[in-house]
C-alpha cells in the first residue's frame, strides 16, 4: 500500500474551529473524491493537550491528511487529476503551509471506518529500519486498541503547487496508534518511544475518517 501523508498549518488569519470544520467538512468530501483513494482520514492535532510534547507543538502543524493507494500509478494519476486541481483551489481557503511524504503502509491493525475515542501520531526521525515488530506486538495486546499503521517514508512529495509555504518536518517514520481508552494510548506511547532512537514528536489527535 501506498501513502501520501499531509502535514497541514492552518492560515495565520484562521481559529482552530475555522480550519478543523473547512478542512472536514468543506474539503474532506471534495479529496474524497479523488482517483484510487483506497483509505482517507483526517488527524486533528490537540496543541494543547498534556499527551501533545514540545518537540511537536515546535513543528506548528494542526493536523495530518492520510491517503492509502493500492499501486504508486494510483497516486499519481490522482495528484494530476482535475479533481485535484479542485481541491488545490480549495486548499488555498484555509491551508497556510503543508508538506507531504510518500510512504510505505503497513496497516499492523486495520483499524474500522470509523473514528476511535482517541489517536497518538508519533514522528521518528531516526534509522528507519528499526525493528519495531515486537513494540507492534505488545501493542496489539493492550486493550481497546483500535488500530496501529506504520508508514515508512519512501520520498518526500512535490512541492506545494500553490502560492504557499512548504513546512519543513524531518520525518523518517509516522506510526499511528488508535484506542478507546486514553490511558492504553499512554501505554502504547510509552512502549513506541521505549524502542526509539532520538527525539520522536507526539501529537494527541482526534481522527476523522472519510473514505
């Protein structure tokens, strides 16, 4: 599986409320739409919350767009579509900067088309061939775990092809973890970072899933 995955920072002259309710509602349904979108969620990062560390409040990006592909001539044929066009006009309404990466995804539990209680992003940013097979394993063993994908970074994307800045996040790895329980997203953080080399950025984060 293939992954284009969007880090986004809201317009300076937006609220929080103003760039969450755009980017689901107005948005999320027009990227739905897009070619050979397999699996598309919306991750809205929580600055404030105690879960949010200080390395992530410094990169000042308010979420993380996932979009799943089942081949790469999927992903491009879907960025140089009109579809696409579509939403880069959309885009300029309420995104002030963004990034992308390509991925690999490896869904260690798929989790259901539907949002969890809560959501843990952790970037890394070290040896990408780390072996996280058994944090993986003692994860899926907790308790109302929901789901935990693993996205490699193959590539960084385009450059933004509108009149905005491009954020710049050194990331080699984003593995996400969903619950129904905060207090298990708190176990499965620490068991994550127990196998990390360097600093990781953690984002709490409420999900959203639209395809």
């Amino acid at each position: 599986m293939i992954g284009a995955c969007s880090f986004l920072r809201k317009k300076p002259d937006h609220g929080d409320a103003a760039f969450y309710d755009h980017w689901l509602n107005v948005h999320g349904p027009l990227a739905a739409q897009l070619h050979g979108v397999h699996r598309y969620l919306q991750s809205h990062f929580i600055a404030d919350s105690p879960r949010t560390n200080d390395l992530a409040r410094s990169l000042k990006v308010n979420g993380l767009a996932e979009m799943w592909f089942e081949t790469e001539a999927d992903r491009e044929i879907c960025y140089e579509s009109e579809q696409e066009k579509v939403c880069d006009i959309d885009s300029l309404l309420f995104i002030g900067a963004s990034a992308r990466v390509v991925t690999d995804v490896v869904p260690v539990i798929r989790a259901p088309r539907e949002s969890a209680k809560g959501k843990r992003v952790l970037l890394f940013n070290d040896d990408v061939k780390r072996d996280l097979t058994n944090a993986f394993k003692a994860i899926s063993e907790l308790p109302r775990i929901t789901g935990i994908t693993d996205h490699v970074v193959t590539k960084p994307g385009a450059e933004p092809t509108q009149a905005r800045e491009a954020v710049r996040i050194l990331v080699s790895r984003i593995v996400t973890v969903g619950a129904n329980d905060p207090g298990i997203l708190d176990r499965a953080q620490d068991i994550l970072l127990s196998n990390a080399c360097g600093d990781v950025a953690v984002f709490d984060s409420i999900e959203h899933y639209l395809v």
